[in-house]
C-alpha cells in the first residue's frame, strides 16, 4: 500500500456487464439485438449488424465485439485492391452506426430491480474502506451505463474514490438526448481482425480512458473482479496485470461453475495460470447468491 493524500490505497474493483444485470438491467448483447435501436439498423441494410444477427440466430447469444473482429477478417479475405478500400468505407460507416445504435439503447434504459443482495455487497465494498486502516479504492466500469457511477456515488463518498471518481474506462451514456455517443466499441489489438481495420481497434479509440487505468492499477493489492469475462477482447487490461501480480490478493465472481471454468480458461490463454494462482491468493468466487 502506498499513501495518498490522507488514506492508503489498496483495493481496486474492475466492474463488467455482470454486475448490471445482477441488478436487473437488460444490458445483454442479446438484449440490444432484440431492441428496436438493432432492428432499425437491419432495416436499413447494415451488414455488420446483419451479420451479428446471423450469430445470434444460430446461437441464441452473441458477443458483438468478437463479431466485430471476425466481420473484419472476412473483408479482408474477400477483397482486394479498390474492392477493399470500398468494402473497408462501408464497413466503418457500418461499425459507427452499430455503435451509436448501442448507445442510445443504453442510454435508454433507466431503471432494473431493486436487488437488496448487490447493495449489501457495495455497502461490504465501502464498508472495506473505513476499518482501521482508512482506505482510497480504484473503481473501474466496463459498462456503458449512468446508473453504475451514480450508485457507487450515493454509496461511497467521492473523496475515497482514486481521483474523486469512478471510472468509465470505455465510455458513459449521458441521459441527454442531444449527446454525442462517446463509447468504445471493438477489439483488442490481439484480437483476430483485419489489421487494415484499426478504426475497429480499442486501444486507438478517442474515447478509451486506459491511461488512467494502467497508471493506478497496478498499485492496488486486492482486486475484486465482478461480471467481467476476461474475454480476448479486453486482453490488455489484464494480460500484464495477472502475469506480473506478486503476493496479491483477488477475488474474482464469475455466474456459476460454468462461467467460472470459462473464466479460468480465458485467463489461461493471457497468462500462466498455474504461475498466477500459485504466487497469488486467488479466489473465484459464485455470483449466482447476488442475482434476484
């Protein structure tokens, strides 16, 4: 621990699409692709989004974000030449609007369920921080969603947050109709993609806020992970952080045995499993006892 100002800083919690949907929110991927903002797209003739539709039909669930990568392999192995270049500018235009579309059905959604089990585990996250030892944590969202920082701020106090504020590393709705969408939408730079197509790139979207992430997160010494895949396309936020972590404590809430194996595997492919649970206190912990 290190000090800053007048608290320790300790802990971080990297928050993904679990924890909204634990609180009744229909963030789901599917949820978007069942939503009229997808199906408006579909009937103006988008590609990609009739190509994710195509996933979806055929597997009744999609991650939009590998779709994303995979639609790009295929133009590039399509097409050539000004064949490429045409097909690449149609694909971007595509790509913006299948990212605005998300947006706004994110940013329609204004309420899910009360869920007293969730706001006992935040008040145990805030309760963490006001022990013997006064406590700063690192709070960072994956999600898209308002409600995630406007909860931990009516639970938490601001000045216990690492720079006063929780972090929407990828972007955050606005509730204002004449907004402009600012989120990131894509993959990683390891992902499989054309690599022609780097508009689709996380790293190099405007809007990404990982430089605040990869300065303070490595400081932190307990890490509670909830709702987040660990999947390929976010590689970069934790490839480095499990294979360098020493002596740490994490603990990481995966939905049921399933999703926990899924978790374990996907950590596998980024580093060495055996080597981070071995110099590490790791636990995967069920989140099954904090859904409605």
């Amino acid at each position: 621990m290190y000090q800053t100002e007048n608290y320790k800083y300790n802990k971080a919690f990297i928050i993904g699409n679990g924890f909204d949907k634990a609180n009744g929110f229909p963030t789901g991927y599917g949820d978007f692709v069942e939503s009229p903002n997808f199906k408006n797209l579909l009937s103006h003739d988008n590609q990609l989004a009739k190509f994710i539709k195509n996933t979806y039909d055929d597997a009744k669930w999609v991650d939009i974000e590998i779709e994303i990568g995979k639609y790009s392999c295929n133009l590039g192995e399509a097409y050539k030449g000004n064949s490429f270049a045409k097909e690449t500018e149609k694909f971007r235009n595509d790509y913006i609007k299948l990212t605005d579309a998300l947006y706004w059905y994110i940013d329609g959604i204004r309420s899910g369920k009360i869920n007293s089990r969730m706001e006992d585990l935040v008040k145990s996250w805030k309760n963490s921080l006001f022990g013997k030892v006064q406590e700063q944590a690192f709070f960072v969202t994956f999600n898209y969603m308002r409600w995630d920082v406007t909860i931990l701020q009516e639970k938490m106090r601001n000045d216990r947050f690492i720079n006063y504020y929780p972090l929407s590393i990828h972007g955050v709705t606005q509730y204002d109709a004449n907004a402009t969408p600012k989120i990131v939408l894509g993959v990683d730079e390891k992902s499989i993609y054309c690599k022609e197509h780097k508009f689709i790139v996380k790293a190099y979207n405007p809007y990404c806020e990982a430089d605040a992430y990869f300065r303070h997160i490595y400081d932190a010494n307990h890490i509670i992970i909830f709702g987040c895949s660990i999947g390929n396309t976010d590689q970069r936020y934790f490839s480095h952080l499990f294979s360098q972590a020493k002596g740490k404590t994490f603990n990481i809430y995966c939905y049921g045995n399933e999703d926990i194996i899924e978790t374990k595997a996907n950590i596998s492919t980024i580093c060495d499993f055996d080597k981070f649970i071995g110099e590490n206190d790791v636990k995967f912990e069920d989140s099954t006892e904090f859904s409605n």
